[in-house]
C-alpha cells in the first residue's frame, strides 16, 4: 500500500537535541559552581527565600550573574523576533506564504515571546527580591555597635 516508514531519518535532530540540552545544562551546572548549588538557586527561587546559610560573599555575584544572564536572554529574545518578523514578512511578499499564514505564524511566535518574557520578568524579579535578603556589606563603624 505505501511505504514503510523511515525510522532512522528522525535520530539525528533528536540525538542532537539530547546532546545541546546536555551540553548547555552542564555549562549552566558550571557557572552556578555545581549541581547542589543549582539545586538550592532553583529552591530559593521557587520559595522566595535564601538558604539558612547563604554566603553573601557567594549569593551576591550568583544572583547578580544569573540577573546579567536574564538581561542577555532579553536581548537575545528581542533580536529573535525583529528577525524572525523581518524574514516572514519578506517571505509573504515574496509569495512562498500567505499573508494569512504569515500573520498566523508571527501572532504564534510573539505569544511564545510573551510567555518567556513573563518568566524571564518573573524570574528577575524573584532575584531581586532574593538580593534584597542579603546584608549589606558595607563595613559596620566601629562605634555603630555601642
């Protein structure tokens, strides 16, 4: 009736996507100092609250780092849907897509921007609210402590 279907042809965008998603969650694991330190960033996030412990000589640049990474990730987004809109709108006009289509698939794009962008402003709030836990680390006067 038809042919059978070709199995092999699918392995390697998923090999590769197994392979980029590692690659990049090693590096992240790297840049925070370790797999624990990772685990306790993302349970800090998630409750609003540093560990008992936390170093401020350690948290201070982490969540200032991870702040510089969220304001990247902005830019990067935005640059994304100035090309990704230039490049359909120049595909429609072109005639290869419908003006239709192209609307269709630029409102989907935009709403997939919406949603990470509302993470990432959530994320970089919940950072902030996070630095605002550490002390200050301004040297205490001497006569303050009387």
């Amino acid at each position: 009736m038809g042919e059978d279907p070709d199995w092999v042809r699918p392995l390697p965008p998923m090999l590769a996507s197994f392979a980029a998603a590692f690659v990049v969650a090693r590096w992240h694991r790297r840049r925070m100092g370790g797999a624990e330190r990772v685990g306790q960033f993302r349970t800090a996030l998630r409750s609003g609250r540093l560990p008992e412990d936390a170093d401020p000589a350690v948290w201070r640049p982490l969540l200032e780092q991870e702040q510089r990474v969220v304001r990247l990730l902005w830019r990067w987004l935005a640059g994304l849907v100035v090309v990704v809109v230039a490049l359909w709108a120049l595909v429609a006009a072109v005639g290869t897509f419908t003006w239709s289509a192209a609307l269709i698939s630029t409102g989907l794009v935009l709403a997939v921007v919406v949603v990470v962008g509302a993470v990432l402003a959530r994320q970089s709030a919940r950072m902030a609210a996070l630095s605002a836990q550490l002390p200050d680390h301004q040297p205490r006067d001497r006569h303050s402590a009387r």
